[in-house]
C-alpha cells in the first residue's frame, strides 16, 4: 500500500515537471514584449513563470486524473 502511494507521488511529480518544462517551451514562443512596460522585464518573467506553473500543472492534473479513471474502469462492470 506504501509503495503504491510512493509510486504514484513519483509518477505525479514528474508528470507535473514534464508538463511544466512543456508548457514553457511554447509559452517561450510567444512574444509578450509589447504586453509589458519598459523596464518591467522580471515582472514580465515572473508572470510567464507563474503562467507556465498553473498551465503545466492543470494540464498534468488531467491527464493524471484521466489516467486513474481509465483504472477505474474495471469496476464498471
């Protein structure tokens, strides 16, 4: 029961950095330079990064979530 636990906290870390590392690649094509003010480049930063944390993990969360429900359908029957 412990490993199981263990696994799938492994599984979910690293689902949620894949995600994250995925998400800032394309967010890295967007050019955001004219949504900011001069100057104001690490504030500029720090949004992208908090973007690309709530997209990645949202994304991971789903396909985690879908992937655990696909388990459970043994149960359905």
């Amino acid at each position: 029961m412990m490993q199981s636990l263990g696994q799938e906290a492994l599984i979910s870390m690293i689902s949620h950095l894949v995600f994250i590392i995925i998400t800032w690649r394309v967010l890295q094509g967007i050019n955001l330079d004219p949504l900011l003010k001069k100057g104001r480049v690490f504030e500029g930063t720090i949004l992208l990064i908090f973007v690309t944390i709530a997209i990645g993990t949202t994304v991971s969360r789903f396909f985690l979530d879908f992937l655990q429900w696909s388990q459970q359908l043994i149960f359905l029957f």
